[in-house]
C-alpha cells in the first residue's frame, strides 16, 4: 500500500520552531511528527511512502533517508513552487498507478490507515476524504424565539462541527481533475468533484486526532505522546 505525505508547509504559525526545524520534523516526545506518521503507516502494512517537500526539503531528506531505518521505501518530491494540498501529488503521477492515502504533514492520529484504505477502495468514490467531529464550548446563552416571544433558552451549548481531518484517499482517476504546475488545494478538488456530479466518500473517523499547526496544539501533542504513540519507538 502506498501513502503521501505532505511536508513542504512553512509552518508559519509555529515560529519562531521553525525558523530552525521545519514543522515535520518537530520534536514529539523521542521521535517527530513526520516519524510518528512514517511508523503508524508502517505498521499497518504500508511499505511506499512518499514525501512531498518544499520548505528544508535537504534537512528532510537528510534526516530520513531512504526510509530503510523505519522499514519502508521512502521517496521525496520537491516542489519548485508552492503547490498546496493537492497539487504536489501530480508531480508523483508515474508511481501512484493504485489509490493511497494523502495526509497533512502536522497530524498525529490514531486512524487505522488499513481499514480506511480497504473501504475507501471499496467505495464508490474516486476520493474519500476523512473527517473528525469537533466539539467547541459556546461562551453564549443560545435562545430560541418566535417573533416577540421566547420559546426556550439552552445556556453556553457546544457547538458540534464535522470537519476535514486532512486525511484521503485518492484513486489514480482524480489526477484529470487536478491542473499541472497551479496551486490547487484539496478543498478545490472536492468542490469540483461535487461540482461534476462525481461521488465523495465520506469516512468519519472516532479515533485520537491532532492537529499541530498552532502552539498550543503542540504543547498537547507533548502530552499525547506517552498515550498515544510511546509504542512507536523511534529507531536508533
């Protein structure tokens, strides 16, 4: 089974951290973001990764290698130019013949990469795309009203949004939807799809999910670690 996984993000709202390391390669208990990624996938059963690079793609490639050390077949792609989320997957066209999961590179899961991959094959779907329930207090007083009349008061309810997890997969298919060389996001590419009639699957994920593009999320990522992802020991 093969997956991508995107890395060439700035990471911008992670300075002044990534001013030295970029953003999937960021410490998280003994190993890194890209680490706990690569490692999860593998003991799943996937043995193709590729990585898609931008930002400090030399440190990236660097630090990884040919993915030998973590027991799979590492493969990096550089972006001349910004390419945004589903961009860069044209660029590795040639290799990816059969569907594989796209994911983000600031995620840290406990998804099980198998199963999504074996229903999203069976899916009717040239693209799955995983999302994740989100539950966010409201710091109101939710009112229910019929024109001058109040019907009913709910005080500070939580608000429940299904949201993108930034986790796909994608049949070789889609590759004539998405425009060569142009900044095309994976929001663009749903949007088309359902702009042409064509199915969208849906894989609602229940598992441990975050996401580690703001300071305050990773400080939780630290903690999550010994959880969540201790087992994934980094090789030496």
């Amino acid at each position: 089974m093969k997956a991508v996984i995107l890395a060439g993000g700035l990471g911008s709202r992670l300075q002044p951290f990534t001013q030295v390391i970029p953003k999937p390669l960021l410490p998280i208990g003994e190993s890194s973001v890209l680490e706990i990624q690569i490692l999860s996938l593998a003991r799943l059963g996937f043995d193709d990764i590729f990585v898609a690079t931008n930002y400090m793609s030399e440190y990236i490639e660097a630090f990884l290698g040919n993915g030998s050390k973590y027991g799979v077949n590492l493969t990096f792609s550089r972006e001349a130019k910004p390419l945004g989320t589903c961009g860069p997957v044209l660029l590795l066209r040639d290799k990816l013949t059969e569907p594989f999961v796209l994911m983000n590179g600031d995620i840290l899961t406990t998804l099980d990469f198998r199963d999504l991959h074996d229903r999203a094959v069976a899916a009717d779907a040239d693209l799955t795309v995983v999302t994740k329930e989100m539950v966010t207090p409201f710091n109101f007083g939710k009112v229910t009203s019929d024109g001058p009349y109040i019907l009913a008061i709910e005080e500070k309810p939580d608000l429940r949004l299904e949201i993108l997890a930034g986790i796909y997969v994608l049949k070789p298919a889609v590759f004539d939807l998405i425009p060569a060389d142009q900044y095309f996001g994976i929001d663009s590419l749903i949007k088309e799809m359902l702009a042409q009639h064509k199915k969208v699957g849906r894989h609602a994920m229940k598992e441990y999910w975050l996401d580690i593009g703001q300071a305050e999320h990773y400080q939780a990522a630290q903690s999550a670690y010994d959880e969540h992802f201790d087992h994934l020991k980094k090789p030496s």
